[in-house]
C-alpha cells in the first residue's frame, strides 16, 4: 500500500514542522496545520475557559443587588461584566478552531463541558465578594500570566488582554478584606469567615498534582502548558501568605509554615475527595449553576429570533431602495 | 442550526488618531449595527478605541499558509532591498 505509506510520511513531515515551529517559540495561528489532538485538547481548554468566565459571574452576581454602597456597586458591576468580556474573547478564540459557538453552549448546558469547580461554591456573604477577587482572581491571574506564552496565538492574545483587565479585579477584592479586617469585630470575623472557606477552593484551582495531572505530559511538549499546576500552586501561596498576614487573617492550615531551605511556603494537604466530588457535579452548587445558565439561554431565545428577523427586515428593505434608486 | 444563530462578524479597532485599525477579534451579531454596539461593549470597555471596523468573517478571503514558501521566500534572496546592503563611508556619516 505504497499510497498510504506515503501519506504517513507526510504526515510525520507535518508534525516535524509543527514541533519546530513550537520549539523556535513561534505561535501557532488558526490555519496553520495541526495535529487533531492538538486541536482537540485546545478546544477543550479554551472553551472551559470560556465557560469559567461565564458562569464565573453567577456567584458574584449574586450579590450586586446588595453592594453596601454605590461605590462597591459600581465597581462589581464593571467588574461582572469584565468577566463576561473574558468569557466572549475566549469563545472568540475557541471558534477560530473550526467549533461553532452554540456547540460550546450546548455543551455546557448538557453537563458535558466542564468549567472551575470553585464557582461551585455559594457566596454567603459580603465579604466573599472580597475573597473572591483577592483569591479566585489572584490564583486566575498566576495561571493567566502563564498562559499568554501558550503556543496557541488567539488564545494567547486572548490572555494577554485578560490579564491586562484582572489585575482591577484582584485589588478591588483586596480593597474589601482590608476595610472588614480593619473593621468591626463582627467584621473582622465576617473576613476570616470567607478567607477560611475560600482558601482551599482557591488552592484546587491549579489542578491536581503533577503526578496525577492525565494531560500534562503531552500539553507541555506542545506548549499549551508552560508551568505545572504544583509550581503555580506553590507561586500563588508564596504570594498570597503575606496578603493574609498583613490583613491579620489566620491562614486556615496548620501545617503552613515558611521552609528556609526551599525559599517557599510548605502547606497541607488539599482534600481531594472534596475536589473530585465538586468536579463530578457533586459540589454545594453545581445544579444551581448550570441550571441558571440554561434558563438565561432559554429565556433569551426570543431575543435572539427577533434580532434576526429585524435584520432580514431592514436589509429586504435596504435591497427594495437600491432597487428604486 | 437553529434561526436564531447570529453570523460571525470580526472587529477592528483604531485605538487612537494616527493609527490604522487593528484585529482585535471577533464577535456574534445579527446585523452590522449591532455588531458595532456589541463591539464597543466587548472590545472598548477601557478606551482602547475611537474607531470600529466590523466585516462579516464569512467576506473575508485570506491566504493560504500552505502558500508561504511560494508567496514570500522569494523575497529572501532579496537583500539589496534593505539599506544595510550598502557601505556608505564612515565619513560620511548617517544617510
């Protein structure tokens, strides 16, 4: 079978180049040639991404109707619809791979596409708002810079630009642990509260270890991956630590505590039935969440219609003119 | 596909006067109206912009990648084209 033979070398050929190119740190662009896993694994990635942003807004939705004041209102306002931003340049990128949008949707919305299983959890107070945009989008941040070199261009630019926007996020979450833990001796408690029960969540964000890690290997190889879950991890807590000292905050792990001989911060172990139980669906507020994202999609189908039948309308009558005139 | 799937549209933006208008990415919309608006809201939420270009990503034509040697190597053998070819004396000074 001298054609298949043929075709083969070809294709070794390809993935020749294509693993030059990566390795030269030159970007790979949408209709460049491709392995399909490389493909697939980025359609994946991306549009999780993506679908983080989105259902990412829920949680802090939740409390916009109940800032304190106008000034925090107004901040998480712009702040929530960043996200949203965020959600629709990675589904920008996402579909410069040959997937169509409403595919991703659909996905979501079957249970089939996963997204960060921290947004799994409730936001019960004011002061999660604050833990949120301190932790969440810090930890976000730490996987974000090192996402802008990914090897893939759209989702690199994409990153670029969300990196440029988060950095508000985080500090306007920052600015709320400061005024509670300055606060009242109520709100000092409401603080720790929320550092204490978004700690851990925050530190399942990078995924887990690198020896467990199933598509690790592969992704770093092709630079989809440029550091590994544990050191981002260990980067966030080195960062992170000193934040919760200065606040006054008791970090809620007892074997935190500063290795001088590794010039890095040691930590407990994560609990991780909890995180496979959140990832599985089975966390505080998975259903909620998928649920609510599927009746906004429904609820928002006539305005979608209507859109496009106003468009018809008016380009029918725009035809109808230029044929007058 | 269901009817009320928006086409495809990709945004360009000039970010200030003096500047050509630059991919900035892409976005759905019904028509090219709201496709400006949805633009301004996606891509323009720091005053990156003062202008916005969308066109549906359908009218785009594009070249190949596959094309590259043919299209472009041949200007590699070329080097007479940039000013670094020629020794101008050092007496001479900028030119």
């Amino acid at each position: 079978m001298p054609l298949l033979t043929c075709a083969h070398m070809e294709n070794v050929d390809l993935m020749d180049r294509f693993q030059q190119t990566i390795d030269a740190e030159v970007k790979i662009e949408p209709k460049d040639w491709m392995p399909d896993k490389y493909r697939k694994t980025l359609i994946r990635q991306i549009s999780q991404h993506a679908h983080s942003e989105i259902v990412g807004m829920l949680p802090e939705g939740n409390w916009i109707t109940r800032a304190p004041n106008l000034r925090r209102k107004a901040i998480l306002l712009a702040k929530v619809q960043d996200e949203a931003g965020h959600g629709l340049y990675l589904y920008s990128a996402a579909e410069t791979m040959g997937v169509d949008r409403d595919f991703l949707f659909e996905e979501l919305h079957e249970g089939r596409a996963k997204y960060s299983s921290i947004f799994n959890y409730p936001t019960t107070s004011w002061a999660d708002i604050g833990a949120i945009g301190w932790l969440v989008d810090g930890a976000a941040i730490v996987n974000q810079v090192s996402l802008q070199r990914t090897s893939y261009g759209p989702y690199s630019r994409a990153m670029v630009r969300i990196c440029k926007e988060e950095s508000f996020h985080q500090r306007q979450g920052y600015e709320i642990m400061i005024s509670l833990a300055k606060g009242s001796a109520v709100q000092k408690k409401m603080a720790q509260d929320a550092f204490n029960r978004w700690w851990w969540p925050s530190l399942m964000m990078f995924g887990p270890h690198d020896s467990e890690s199933t598509h690790s290997a592969q992704n770093t190889i092709w630079k989809i991956k440029r550091h590994s879950n544990d050191e981002l991890r260990q980067k966030f807590v080195d960062m992170t630590v000193p934040q919760a000292e200065y606040l006054g905050l008791t970090i809620p792990d007892p074997n935190l505590a500063w290795n001088e001989e590794r010039g890095h911060y040691d930590f407990g172990e994560i609990d991780w039935t909890e995180f496979m139980q959140v990832v599985k669906g089975n966390g505080p507020c998975n259903k909620e969440r998928v649920a609510a994202r599927k009746d906004a999609y429904a609820k928002g189908e006539w305005v979608r219609e209507a859109a496009v039948a106003h468009a018809e309308k008016k380009a029918a009558r725009k035809l109808k003119e230029n044929v007058r005139a | 596909m269901s009817k009320s799937n928006w086409p495809l549209w990709e945004v360009f933006i000039r970010s200030k006067q003096g500047l050509s208008h630059k991919h900035v990415g892409s976005l759905h919309a019904a028509d090219a109206e709201m496709a400006i608006e949805n633009a301004r809201d996606v891509y323009t939420r720091r005053m990156e912009g003062i202008s916005i270009w969308v066109v549906p990503s359908s009218e785009i034509s594009a070249s190949s990648p596959d094309d590259k040697d043919i299209m472009y190597e041949p200007a590699n053998d070329k080097v007479y084209r940039h000013p670094t070819f020629y020794n101008i004396p050092p007496e001479i000074g900028h030119m």
